[in-house]
C-alpha cells in the first residue's frame, strides 16, 4: 500500500519513507508510485523485504517541470474522481436492478 502524508509521522521498520525536494510535486510522486508494483522489486526470501539499496535502483523517467507535473496529476486527479462518480452510479443501478428482480420474481409486479 502506498499513501501520502502531509504531517509528521511514525514509520516502523515495516514501512518506508522518503521526504521530496521542493522540485517535486507531490500529487505527481503519489500517481508515480502507484504506478508500479513494489512487490516486483522485493527479495525473495522466506520473508519476502525491500531494501533502501534495491529500491535506490528503481529507474523512472519523469518531466522535471513542475509545471508539467502538477498538470499530469490534475488530469489523473479529475479521471480518478470521474471513475468513482461512474462506481457511484454503478452501485446504484446494481441495488435498482436487485429490487427489480426481487419483486419480478417473487410476483409482487406482473409482466403484461
């Protein structure tokens, strides 16, 4: 799981962390890792762990305008909140549909 913070916290050993440069926006670094799989760079042991050293190794070509940055997330941001109004009214039409079926079938409404 990936998430992002903008107060202090309290890491433990199972976490990780990394504080940005101010030529970085935030919102961007949040998309870009949640771009990709952290579990395809994990170790294969009987506890399967990431460390600083392998993850120092994870190459991802990024614009470095802020500008540029900021726009990519604003346009990921605006289709994350589309897709969830579409979810929203999806659930709504399931519960629709559910109460239909139940009264077709239990013959409380009658198809002409």
């Amino acid at each position: 799981r990936k998430k992002q913070t903008t107060m202090p916290c309290c890491i433990d050993n199972n976490m990780m962390a990394f504080i940005m440069n101010n030529n970085i926006v935030p919102e961007f670094m949040c998309y870009l890792f949640q771009s990709f799989r952290l579990g395809d760079f994990a170790e294969s042991t009987a506890l399967p762990s990431l460390s600083g050293k392998t993850i120092c190794k994870v190459e991802r070509l990024f614009p470095t305008d802020k500008q540029e940055q900021a726009a990519i997330a604003e346009v990921l941001l605006d289709m994350d909140e589309e897709i969830s109004k579409y979810e929203n009214q999806l659930r709504k039409y399931k519960g629709v549909k559910q109460g239909m079926m139940s009264e077709l079938l239990t013959g409380r409404i009658r198809l002409v």
